[in-house]
C-alpha cells in the first residue's frame, strides 16, 4: 500500500510540473512570433527566410507557405507552430520565430463617399467606393452591363517602392531586381508577379482588388472610357508622348487624372495586377454582384496601362484586361491593394 501510494504521488508531481512546463512555454519566448505571442486560432504570416530559420527541419513541402497567411493549429510545448493554408491546403510544424502575426486592419465602419484612410501596416492611402452598382464593360452597345458591388477601400496610388521595400525588410523577403535606372521610393514598385503581389497584401492586411473593384474605382459609375472622362487626354495619365519613356514617374504624378472616387494613376505609370484568373468571356456569364473572376485558369487579369506605351490608348481604358502567368515579373507592372468593408 505505501509502494502504491509512492507511486500515485510520483505520477501527480510529473503531471504537475508538465503542466508548468507547457504554460511557460506557451508564454515564453519560443512561443513569440516578433513581438507577439501566438496561439491557436491567430492568423500569421510566414516570413521569406523561414527556409534558413528551419534550418536542418526545413523540407521542400513547406516552400507553398512561405510568404501567405496561414491559420494557427496548434501550438505544441516544442515551440513549433502548426500553420495551415487554406488556399493550398497545406499543414506544417514551424519554428515561431519563422512566422509573424498578422495585423487586422479594419477601415472605419459606415464610411461615406470622399472619406480617406491610411492602412496602419504600410501607411498607404485608402480611399472609400460605396456599395452600389455601376457600368461594367467596353463602352460599346451591347457589350457593357450593371455589376454590383458591396462597399470597400482600394489604395490611391499604387504600392510605392519604399512601402515594398519595407515589407521586405520585415518578412525577411528580397527586393525584386531593380530597374535599370534604379529603384526610387516615390514611384510605383514593379518587377513584381502576381504572386509576389499577393504575398504582400497577406502581409498588409489586405488583398488585390477584383477586376470589379479595380475597373469601378477607375471610372465610377456612369461608364465613362478614361477616369476623367469619355476622350483620351494625354495630359492626364503619364503615358509616352512622342517619345518612349525610360522610367516610371512618383505616384500621384497627375491629380487631375483622379477618378471619381479620386484614385489615381489608374490610367498608365504602370499596370496593375488584379486577383481575377482571367475567361475572355467571363462577364457575359457572370452573377451581376460581387463577381470574383472564374474559379479555373492558369492566367491572372492585369488592368490600367502602362507609361511605357505611347499610341495605343485602347489600352488606358478602364474597360481594358490583359492576362498574364502569375509567375511572370515585368518593369511595366505593379499593384495596387484593397479592402472590403
């Protein structure tokens, strides 16, 4: 009896200092991601040098996650992280210190037309476009319809490259290479993918706007051509002009090319990535609220026209779409961000 009793006291002081054990781990610092504690249920991102962080844990599989958001499983007494991408249905153990949490970036509510905002992640400029619906589509009989949208933000100008440059800096991830001339803080960032797009708006809090929300801040809701207006003026969008341009311009070059949710460079400076997979003819098709592009496809939509062009103005159409593979980095394209109410 007292051999039993030494052993039902030995079991209850090892449950008792495993207890003690697995909570100062899970408020230690091998449960920190940054600055923050993790636990099941957050959202993180995963950072672009989780690879050399793994070290000798890492394998080839955890490649998808790197630079996505990704839901917290679990957080085990070992100091790793089990984070799961919806997206690509993938599940692994990370170190902490291989992810950040995720800010949650909530614009005010019951906003009104002409109310700005800036994105307390990388400081851009948001602007407010009100549910509603508007002219979607070429500005050619039968070829245009009504789309409705709910409510959302979308940045003023396009992602600039100290803002990329500082999102780099805090996710462990590379600059893109620089264009010739060099990168230049104010202007629009480019030699960007699709996917690279992507990886910051996760890490921004936001993501890419549809080809809806793109092409309704553009041109509002009366279905004009250009964002001014029904006639191309060149004095309104920075596109070549008897000349080839070598370099792209600061964002927000040109206030009188403002929209009329007063967005800008929406027509040239560079053209921006767009979350649609892109169907020629998906619109015909399409429900008439909130279309999100097809759910197949290998090639995403760009939109808007870039200052690189000079006489080929079907192109700063707001109506206009072009597709091209995800993968694909270009010095004529960048992106812009937005946010659903």
């Amino acid at each position: 009896m007292r051999r039993y009793k030494w052993v039902l006291l030995s079991f209850g002081l090892m449950f008792l200092l495993s207890a003690v054990c697995v909570t100062q781990a899970q408020v230690g610092p091998q449960f920190m991601a940054g600055d923050k504690a993790v636990k099941a249920g957050d959202t993180v991102f995963v950072r672009g040098d989780a690879k050399a962080i793994c070290g000798t844990d890492w394998t080839e599989g955890m490649r998808p996650l790197i630079g996505r958001r990704c839901e917290v499983k679990d957080v085990n007494p070992k100091g790793q992280i089990a984070v799961y991408n919806k997206d690509k249905k993938t599940f692994w153990y990370l170190p902490a210190a291989a992810v950040l949490v995720v800010v949650t970036v909530n614009p005010p509510a019951k906003a009104k037309l002409g109310d700005k905002w800036k994105n307390p992640v990388d400081g851009a400029e948001m602007v407010y476009v009100p549910a509603g619906k508007f002219i979607m589509g070429p500005c050619e009989p039968g070829k245009a319809w009504n789309v409705s949208l709910d409510a959302y933000w979308i940045y003023k100008t396009e992602v600039t490259v100290a803002q990329y440059r500082r999102y780099c800096e805090t996710v462990g991830m590379q600059m893109p290479d620089a264009p010739e001339l060099g990168w230049k803080a104010d202007h629009p960032i480019v030699n960007v993918s699709w996917e690279d797009a992507r990886s910051y708006c996760d890490w921004a809090g936001v993501a890419l706007p549809t080809e809806a929300q793109w092409e309704k801040a553009a041109r509002g809701t009366d279905g004009r051509t250009y964002p001014w207006g029904y006639k191309f003026d060149r004095g309104k969008c920075l596109s070549s002009d008897g000349s080839e341009r070598d370099t792209t311009a600061p964002v927000g070059s040109i206030p009188s090319g403002a929209s009329p949710y007063g967005c800008l460079d929406m027509t040239a400076n560079v053209w921006e990535w767009c979350a649609d997979r892109y169907q020629k003819d998906y619109y015909a098709k399409a429900p008439p609220a909130n279309p999100r592009g097809p759910g197949t496809g290998t090639t995403r939509v760009y939109r808007g026209g870039s200052c690189f062009y000079r006489n080929f103005i079907n192109y700063f159409q707001c109506a206009s779409r072009y597709t091209d593979d995800p993968t694909f980095r270009s010095i004529y394209r960048g992106f812009r961000c937005a946010k659903t109410e």
